[in-house]
C-alpha cells in the first residue's frame, strides 16, 4: 500500500506535537489556522491518523517524563526522610513504596 505523502504545513502540524507541542502551538508554528488543522482532520483521512500517531507518541514521552519525575521524587523523599531520623521515615517510605 502506498503512503499518501502531507503536506509541508501539515507535517510541520505532527512534528510539532510529536516533539511535545500542543496543538496551539503546532498551528502557531506551521502558520495555519485552526479551522484548516480541524478539517484537514476530519476530510484527510492520512493526516488524521497521522496526527493522532504524533498524539500518542507525545502522550508516551510525557508519560516516561512523568514517571521519571515521579521516581526522582521518590528517591529524593526517602533521602530526607532517612536523613532526618523523624519518626514518620518507615512509614513516608512504606507509603512511596506502594506508588512504585
């Protein structure tokens, strides 16, 4: 089967939004209106499955930023938690644990 090739702004539209971007600024970046994007997505079918390839590879990268964040978070509270000897240390670090 062969690919149907975007156009320049609408490749610019998911590179935007793959990298992170919002679709605001996607639209801001590319130099299109939202209207445009809005039907692009609706009457272009390969752009409308592109775009939402772009969403879900956007969405697992911040997912992997959030989980590290949260790890880092994690680590960081048991260490100061231990480091202070307060008398909630186990119980702060039993609790982290069970988000882990």
């Amino acid at each position: 089967m062969t690919e149907i090739a975007l156009t320049p702004q609408q490749q610019e539209v998911t590179d935007v939004i793959r990298s992170g971007g919002t679709i605001h600024g996607a639209i801001a970046i590319a130099k299109v209106l939202r209207k445009d994007v809005l039907a692009w997505r609706r009457e272009i079918p390969h752009f409308a499955a592109a775009l939402e390839q772009a969403f879900s590879e956007r969405d697992l990268m911040h997912r992997e930023r959030v989980m590290a964040l949260v790890d880092q978070a994690y680590q960081t509270s048991c260490r100061l938690a231990l480091g202070t000897r307060c008398r909630d240390a186990p119980k702060l670090v039993r609790s982290a644990r069970t988000y882990s």
